[in-house]
C-alpha cells in the first residue's frame, strides 16, 4: 500500500513537471504527456500500471463532462443545435458504420457486430484535448462553440452504440427498431434524471443555510449522484451529468450568491479538474506495454497494419462529413442561410479536430474478458490495441498539426461577435449604472454626511479596487466605524444589483456568456474584500 501510494504521488509529481515543460515548449499538455508516458513505460524496471475502466467511467469521467457543461453556453449550444446534433449523433453513427464494414472486411473473423463494437469505441474525439489545442488560437467562436457541444454529448451516443453491440455479442441477436427505441429511451431519460436531480441540488443550495465549503463540496457531489443514479436505472449517466450541469450553471447566480462561495468553487474545480485531465492522458501513454503483451495471436505489424487503416478511415470520414453538414441544411433551408457561410475553413477546423482520447480506451477496456459461454472475448486484445493507435495517432499527428493548419489559413470570425474588451466596456457601463441609480434613489440623503458614499458616486466608472485599498488604508482606519459599516452595507447591495443586472444581460444573449462571467468574477472579487475587510 505504502508503495503504491509513493508511486502515484511520484507520478503525479512527474505530471506537473512535464505539464510545465510543455508549456515551456508550447505543446499541448495533452499530446506531450502521452508521448512521455510512451517513453517512461519503456525504461526498464517502472512499475506496471494497469487501469481499471470503471475508475475512468466513475471515477474521472462525470466531474469532466459537468465542467465541461459548467462553462458551455446554453446560448450559444441551442444556437448552433444543428451542427451540434449532426457531430454528436450523426458523425457517430456514421463512423461506427464505415468502421463496422471496413474492419469486418479486412481483418479476419470479425464479425459485423464486432465492427460496430469497434466504432462505438473510437468515433467520440476528446474534449479536452481539442480544447488545450486551440487554447488561445485565433479560432471564431462558432467554431469552438460546435467543437465544445459536440464533445458534450457525443460521448452518450458512441457509448450507447457500443453497449448495443457488446449486447449483440454476446447475446446472438439485434433488433434495429428495438435498438432503436432503446436509444431514444436511455438519452431521454438520463436528460430526465439529470434535470430530476439538478432540481434536489438546486434547492439544497438556495434553501439550506450552506456555507461555501458545503456548497463547493456538494458541486463535487452532484456529477457522481447524477451519474449514479441514470446508470443504476441502465439510462445515460453521460446525458444525465451533461443536462445537469447545464441546468445548474444557467441557475447558478440564484444559488451561489455570494463571492466567497463562488472563488471557493472556482479554487476546488480548477484544481481537481487540471489534475485529472493530466493524469488520464500519461496513463494512456504507460498502458502500451500490457496493451502490445495481449496482442495474443496477432503480431505487431499486422495488428498496426490494422489499427493505421482504420485511423484514416475516422480522419478522412471526419472531413468528409462536416462539409455537406455544414452545406446542405443552407441549401435546403431558407432560415439557415440567414447566418453567415461557414465558408471552407472553419469546417476544415472541426473536422481536423477530431482527437481521440481517454474515454476510448477506458470504453475498450470495459469489454469483459470472457463471454456469456465463458470462453474468451474475441479479438478484445486487437479492439484494444487498435483503439490505443487510433487515439496515439489523432492526437499526436492531428494535435500537433492543427495549430499550423490554423496560421497557415489565416482563420478569421466568420459571425458578427463584438469584441471582448467592448463587451466587458458595455458589461462594465452596465453594472456602473445599476449601482450609480441604487445610490442616488436609495441613499442620496446619506450623500452629503458619509464621505464615502461620495467618494464612491463620484468614480463610480472607475474600477472598484481603489474605493476598496482606501477602506483597508491607514486613513480609512481612522474614520468613524459607523461610515464604514455603513459604506459596506451600500457596496453589499450594489453587487447584489450587479448580479441581477448580469442574469437580466445574459437572458438578452447580446453580451456573450464568457464575457459576463469575467464580469461576474470581477463583482465576487469585489465582494470578497468587503468580507475580508471586515476580519482585519
């Protein structure tokens, strides 16, 4: 036990380093830690790290899909439903049938429905992958928008298929129409189980006197209960997190009101998240040894053979795709063709975005060693050794050309989005004038005794942190205790009004939702050295 717990505290210590390398080279932490667990789990003598799938599935995979629905728009995913939906459903099932076809031509003895167990596998790119890619790239916000939705739910349509398929498997018959209703059934009601149970945290946070240790714990709490749950009743616990994160983050200024709790929430969920997100991706690359060891009776070449035909067919499959579902809904839709043309570059964005990553191999590693007969599963050595090349190659030689492809096409904003510096100048006048009208129609009589609140009405378009150094100054120390309880209790109520007036902001759907959020930051780090101040 000792040993092994030194061993993970090492590796994960090994993490950060390599982490900080990579972005002292600029390289995607993603790519750069799975070709370092490639290299470590070559040197002789490093223990072998074997991963248990239910640990991805339970343990990693349900706080990574609710922070990435955290900070999804709502907005702007409902906005661009249509690609979204044509990524996440369309692209799968489409993939896991050319996969199906081609891998039961090619590689001996395998079966059409192993095919398509095979698909369900390896058709679902990365999220976060994609997203440390493009961190930072001049990418339009379409594109990141589509990219970020279709990883939100395209990981509940590929597992779906691949449950359907290890049920084939293993029990000798399919059914399209059964299938098909089953599917529409366990997505549906996972979304019914994630809003189900988003509405008990939701009233647990605003109802319940939590303090912000509580509140950032039961955000903890509530992907794994939402997951939990969906998957104990056989729906989609990736739905199930999906919708609830959704929910929940649109009602977030109603439960987390204070600075304090949110700043709280922010520490905890950057962290967790940064350290699973690291781990998962050098544990990909240490899996190679006991994946080549159970090759069994095929050779390595053959097996790669295999696996670099099947990783074109997913790339260029991808490409091929995102062209007509870009195109054809403009042709055959008059509303459609009132945004603007995606033109040719930003499709070719999406569709060479198209990393694989851990949640394919943890898939391909749930599949049972042994079938209901008892004998041995079928080419599962080969579906998992197939499925660490196709992620090995997406991310490696996708990941490290996409920035490149980007300069060299000169991606520009295909839409009309305003800039963020105007937005947080029109977020800022905005949350200005809330507080100017609060003081004059609430304490303008106050005005002329509390030097403060004058202090205060006169800047008030400036930014807040100066009126905040002067409460915590030696001067400010000296005047009447009374002012500066009193002053504190107006600034309280300003913000209050600022966090009303940014919910009012991103219902208009003018001002962009990450835009608003900075604001939002900026309003709770206010807050916070109101609270701080009254502890000096």
């Amino acid at each position: 036990m000792h040993h092994s717990l030194l061993f993970f505290l090492c590796l994960l210590f090994g993490v950060f380093m390599l982490v900080m390398l990579a972005q002292r080279v600029k390289i995607a932490y993603p790519i750069f830690l799975v070709l370092a667990g490639l290299g470590i789990s070559m040197i002789p003598g490093i223990p072998k790290v074997t991963i248990d799938p239910e640990i991805i599935f339970l343990i990693f995979l349900p706080p990574l899909l609710y922070e990435a629905a955290w900070y999804t728009s709502w907005n702007d995913f409902w906005k661009w439903k249509r690609p979204i939906s044509l990524l996440a459903f369309g692209l799968v099932f489409f993939t896991s049938l050319i996969v199906a076809f081609v891998s039961s031509s090619i590689i001996p003895d395998f079966s059409l429905a192993m095919g398509f167990l095979l698909g369900g596998i390896i058709s679902p790119p990365d999220a976060v992958a994609a997203a440390t890619v493009l961190k930072g790239m001049p990418v339009p916000k379409r594109v990141l928008t589509i990219l970020e939705g279709e990883s939100l739910v395209n990981d509940a349509s590929s597992l779906i298929v691949f449950k359907f398929a290890l049920a084939a498997i293993l029990t000798g018959t399919f059914s399209f129409q059964e299938a098909t209703g089953q599917f529409f059934l366990v997505a549906g009601m996972g979304i019914v189980v994630g809003i189900v149970g988003a509405h008990v945290f939701y009233a647990v946070h605003r109802f319940l006197p939590t303090t912000p240790a509580i509140d950032a714990a039961l955000t903890v709490m509530t992907p794994y209960l939402l997951f939990l749950v969906a998957e104990h009743y056989h729906f989609s616990g990736v739905m199930a997190v999906v919708s609830g994160g959704l929910f929940m983050s649109y009602r977030a200024h109603e439960v987390f009101r204070t600075g304090s709790t949110r700043l709280n929430m922010l520490g905890v969920w950057t962290t967790m998240i940064f350290v699973m997100n690291a781990f998962v991706f050098i544990i990909i690359g240490l899996q190679l040894p006991d994946i080549i060891a159970g090759l069994g009776g095929y050779s390595v070449a053959e097996a790669v053979k295999y696996a670099l035909i099947i990783s074109g067919i997913i790339i260029v499959l991808r490409i091929l795709w995102v062209y007509p579902a870009a195109f054809v809904p403009r042709w055959l839709s008059a509303r459609v063709r009132k945004d603007p043309s995606p033109g040719w570059k930003g499709p070719l964005i999406i569709g060479w975005a198209g990393m694989r990553g851990v949640v394919s191999l943890a898939t391909a590693l749930s599949i049972p060693l042994l079938t209901t007969y008892g004998t041995d599963f079928p080419h599962r050595n080969l579906i998992v050794f197939i499925t660490f090349v196709v992620i090995l190659i997406t991310l490696v030689v996708q990941g490290l050309t996409l920035p490149l492809i980007i300069k060299l096409i000169k991606l520009e904003e295909i839409d009309h989005v305003v800039r963020g510096d105007e937005q947080q100048a029109g977020i800022q006048l905005r949350l200005d004038t809330i507080a100017l009208d609060h003081v004059h129609k609430k304490h303008t009589g106050e005005l002329a005794d509390n030097e403060l609140l004058l202090f205060y009405k006169e800047n008030i378009k400036l930014r807040m942190e100066n009126t905040q150094m002067q409460l915590n100054s030696a001067e400010c120390s000296q005047m009447k205790a009374a002012e500066v309880k009193k002053y504190q209790k107006v600034l309280m109520e300003v913000y209050a009004l600022q966090r009303k007036e940014l919910f009012k902001l991103r219902k208009e759907k003018f001002f962009s939702d990450e835009e608003i959020r900075k604001a939002e930051l900026q309003v709770d780090l206010n807050e916070l050295k109101i609270h701080n101040s009254k502890h000096l």
